[in-house]
C-alpha cells in the first residue's frame, strides 16, 4: 500500500506517510484520542514511498492490559482511494443532473410565459 518495505518503517513514526495535502485538524484528532486514550475512526490523505497521494480509512484502538492501563495501539489502515474517486464523479454527477434539471425548469417556465401571453 505505502511501497516503504518492513525494514523502512519498523521503530518510525507515522509521519513519514504525511505530506502537504494531510489534514492537520484530522491529525489533531488522532492525537487528542491518543492522549484521552480512546478509540480513533477517520480519513486522511498518505503519501506512498514515491510521493503519490492516497485516501486512508484509519482505525486505531487502544490494548489494555489487565490493570486497564493502555499496553499497546494497534492501528488498522485501509487505502480508499478508489472509494473516494467514486464518491467525486457521483458528486459531479449530481451537480450536473441538477444543472439539467435547472436548466429544464428554464426552458419550461419560459414556454409557458409564452403559451400564457398568446392566450392573454
């Protein structure tokens, strides 16, 4: 997914998969759930090993151990790249259908204008 090998990314942080287009707010988020200790649910924009910007689903949960302090995270992350593409050309479809039905509402309101003033 990211193209960085096993031995690239052990004991490195997850900022290596930033960049300029990762939202800062969201990474905000992700921080004050790790400092409260509770789960973290969102999306955000990586970066692969060659600079190439992809969506992210990202999971991360707290492991407890018996005393219920945090022992470890574990993270879970998903490219949804396709997914949001497909959310964008549905969205600009939608825009454009809206543009025709607008567009027909036009053409129809000035029809009947000009329907209404031969019967005036």
């Amino acid at each position: 997914m990211t193209g960085y090998s096993e031995k690239e990314v052990v004991g490195k942080t997850p900022r290596i998969l930033q960049g300029p287009n990762t939202d800062k707010e969201e990474l905000g988020r992700i921080r004050t759930c790790l400092e409260q200790g509770v789960s973290y649910k969102g999306e955000l924009i990586n970066y692969r090993k060659n600079g190439e910007e992809f969506w992210t689903s990202l999971h991360i949960s707290p492991i407890l151990d018996v005393d219920g302090g945090i022992r470890l995270w574990i993270g879970i992350k998903r490219d949804i790249s396709r997914m949001k593409e497909n959310e964008e050309r549905l969205r600009a479809y939608g825009e454009k259908m809206e543009e025709m039905v607008q567009a027909r509402t036009i053409a129809l309101a000035d029809a009947h204008n000009k329907l209404s003033e031969q019967y005036d």
